[in-house]
C-alpha cells in the first residue's frame, strides 16, 4: 500500500481496515491490530470513505478485543464504530 497511496489516502486507510479485518479472521490477531490503528491514524478527515474506513478498523479491533477475551475494550470499539455510523449515515461500511 505504501507504494500505491500515501498516508492520508482514503483509500489506502479503507484497504488497511479491510486488510485489519481479513487477518483478524486468519487468526493474525497482532497484524489485524496493526493495520487497523494504521487506518485510524491516517484517515482523519470527515468525508465518507475516512468515516467508512474508522468504522471497519473499530470492527475489527472490536473482534480482535472480543476473541482476546477483553470485553470492554470490544464494546469501546463496537461504539467508536456506531459514532462514525451516525455521524455520516452515508458512509456505509459494507460498501
């Protein structure tokens, strides 16, 4: 991704998310985390592919935080991505 877009890039912050989600599932839990606060700290603008790609990272720190046992830290995770879905109902993260 580094070579193709550079940090602040909507669409590599998306892609990370999606990746953080994808080695979640694949059990790389620590790779997930990684690139999934890699796409919360690049991707910190208000328009709709910023919003889609913090609300697919909080998923899958949500998961990771889940399947780790750390409950808390899931539900925190679970509403950082329900604010980012209220604040712009447009940005559907299925998407």
């Amino acid at each position: 991704l580094s070579r193709e877009a550079p940090v602040g890039d909507p669409a590599r912050h998306r892609n990370e998310a999606w990746l953080a989600r994808t080695a979640a599932h694949a059990g790389d839990k620590d790779r997930g985390v990684a690139l999934a606060q890699a796409a919360l700290a690049g991707c910190t603008t208000p328009d709709a592919f910023c919003t889609q790609a913090r609300s697919l990272a909080h998923y899958a720190l949500a998961s990771i935080e889940s399947q780790r046992g750390r409950n808390a830290e899931s539900l925190e995770h679970a509403r950082a991505m329900r604010a980012e879905a209220e604040a712009d109902p447009q940005a559907d993260p299925r998407e």
